[in-house]
C-alpha cells in the first residue's frame, strides 16, 4: 500500500473539512488521522497536538473568510461595503459551519499576530473608514459591527430565531441598516 503524503497544508485542510462535516468539537489529531489513512503520530510532524490543529483551522479558517471579504468589498464603500462584509462572513458561516466554529474560540498569541487575522482585520477597519467615524472610535464602531454580526451568525446557528414566523431576512437587513446609521451617525471625536 502506497504511503499517504502529507504536508502540513493537508492535514490542516483535512482537519477543517472533517470541521464541516463532523463538527469542531469532533476535530482530534485521532480523527484527521483516520480521515488521512495513517497513524497519528504521522501528523505530529506537522502539528504538534490538538490545540495546534486548531489553531492551523482557525487560520485557515481567517484566511479564506479574508478573501472573500475583500471580494466582496472592493470598490464599495458605506453602506453596500457593510452589506458585503457582513454576508461574507455570513455565507462563509453557512458554508463552512465547523472551519467558522474554529473562528469562535480564543485565538492564540501567534494567531492573533498571523497575516490572516491582520487581512481580516484590516478589511473591516476600511469599511468603518468608509463612514465618518473618528478616529479615536474607529475600534470601538469596529467591535460594535463585529458583535452585531457574529451576534446574528450565533444566534442563528443556535436555531435562537426559528420560534418565530418572522422573516430572518428582514431580521438581517434591518440589523445591517441599524448598523449603517450608526455608523453614518457615529458622534463626533471627543464627544463623551
């Protein structure tokens, strides 16, 4: 029987795909390992246990969810550039339910420093410069659209919304809109 190649870019992928369909709690070093056809102690040459996977899914994880946001919000500003930020990240929840589980827990130093995490950031920081927010507020108006969304996302993966009869469309555009009046209304710097 011919030997698996592995790379570390492999095992990574493996391990988020196995995310998707499994879960994110499922993902062990164990289970990439059954997924791959080999031993365990074969991944440890690429990561060194299970915290490791994770994080390697989590940037993964940032850096797909990255390209698409700034497919998304390319030569768009205000308004239709919250609008594609925001369904970037809520499509990319919808299609890769176990890689965007791996977004939710705490990011490791390394992570949080990683360029994926920098694009992510980045790209939302252009968008609420595309509002007049000053400067001394552009994290916190940051913060307030990350919550709001992923608020939303959690909400809505938790079945949170499917008591009611209510259109989680409307529910997702009257949220958006709440966001951009906040932002195209944001105080001015130094106003307590």
């Amino acid at each position: 029987m011919p030997r698996t190649r592995l790379d570390t870019d492999r095992v990574i992928a493996t391990a988020a795909a196995l995310a998707d369909t499994e879960g994110f709690d499922a993902l062990t070093v164990s289970a990439v390992a059954r997924e791959l056809g080999v031993q365990p102690a074969s991944l440890y040459e690429h990561v060194r246990g299970r915290d490791a996977l994770l994080d390697g899914v989590q940037r993964l994880a940032l850096g797909e969810l990255g390209s698409r946001i700034a497919d998304a919000v390319a030569g768009r500003s205000a308004r239709t550039a919250l609008q594609g930020l925001a369904d970037a990240h809520r499509h990319y929840a919808a299609e890769r339910p176990g890689a965007w589980a791996a977004m939710q827990r705490t990011a490791s130093p390394q992570t949080a420093q990683s360029p994926e995490a920098a694009r992510v950031a980045t790209l939302l920081l252009a968008v609420i410069r595309g509002y007049p927010v000053p400067s001394d507020a552009v994290v916190h108006a940051a913060r307030l659209v990350g919550a709001t969304v992923n608020g939303f996302l959690a909400l809505t993966r938790s079945d949170a919304f499917s008591h009611r009869e209510d259109d989680q469309e409307a529910s997702w555009t009257t949220a958006l809109d709440a966001l951009d009046r906040a932002l195209s209304t944001w105080p001015p710097e130094g106003t307590p």
